[in-house]
C-alpha cells in the first residue's frame, strides 16, 4: 500500500514536473490550438479531448521507456502517416487536390470518396461503423473519414461519423 502511494505520488511529480517544463508548456499551447482551430475537433466535447491528449502525451513518454528512442519515434511516425494517407485518400475531392502540394500527381485522383462504399469492407473502423450504423451515408462515412484524417492515431476514443 505505501508502495503504491509513493509510486502514484512519483507519478503527479513527473506530470507537474513535465507540465512546468519549456517543453510540456510549448506542446499543451500547441494541443489546445490544435483543438480550438481545428473545426472538425472543436466539437469533441471535453472529456473526449482530454482523453485524446492524455494518451498523446502517454505516448510521449513512452518512448523515454524505450530502449532506442529514434526508433521507437520514428515507427511511431510512419504508423500515423500510413494511417493518415489511408484516410485522407478516401475523403479527399479534387478540389482539395487542385490546393495540395501533389496536385499534379496521376496516381491521386480525389475522386474515391464518391466510391467510398466499395471500400467500407477493407477498413475496420468503416466497417463497425457501417455495422453499427447501416444506414449512414457515403457523405457521413466521408465526413468521419475526413474527421479520422485530421486525428489520426491508434485511438480509443472513436470520433462521431458527422
């Protein structure tokens, strides 16, 4: 029991200790503007941004755990850009691709989000959500495929399609 008093009260001495520093201060501002810019995130109600913040920042000191911290980052790195690509091709219009830095790429067309129903099948997350809710719209898986972009990471949280 004193054991794990102590170690709990180590904990709140890490988190106060990383919430004072240069560092954690810097990334708390960028987090909050983050959620405040971001319209597609404004609506998450608090608790859910919290929840989100809490395991991005555990996340952060995971890798301090690991024993090769570059590596560790950059997995982590080339998971979330996979995942992002995986969902931003799905939402993404060719409007939006005509403003991207790739607007000249043939091999993105920004026309998949019209045929995102055919895809539904080879995605999880699209698929629980075509389960759980069979009616939604490809304007709404859309939606949430754009919502999924803007926050790409293996989350617990799950956003709401719309």
């Amino acid at each position: 029991m004193i054991k794990e008093y102590l170690h709990r009260r180590k904990e709140k001495k890490a988190i106060r200790e990383w919430q004072e520093s240069s560092l954690g201060q810097t990334l708390a501002l960028h987090t909050d503007e983050y959620f405040i810019k971001n319209p597609r995130l404004s609506s998450f109600s608090e608790e859910n941004k919290n929840n989100i913040i809490t395991d991005f920042y555990q996340q952060i000191f995971n890798f301090s755990q690991t024993e090769n911290r570059f590596l560790a980052m950059r997995e982590s790195l080339a998971s979330y850009v996979i995942g992002y690509a995986g969902y931003q091709v799905l939402c993404l219009t060719e409007e939006e691709k005509t403003e991207a830095f790739y607007s000249d790429c043939p091999f993105i067309s920004g026309e998949l989000h019209r045929h995102i129903d055919n895809y539904v099948e080879h995605n999880d997350e699209l698929g629980e959500l075509k389960w759980k809710h069979s009616d939604i719209s490809n304007d709404e898986l859309t939606s949430f495929c754009n919502t999924r972009s803007v926050l790409w990471a293996p989350l617990k949280i799950k956003p709401s399609p719309v």
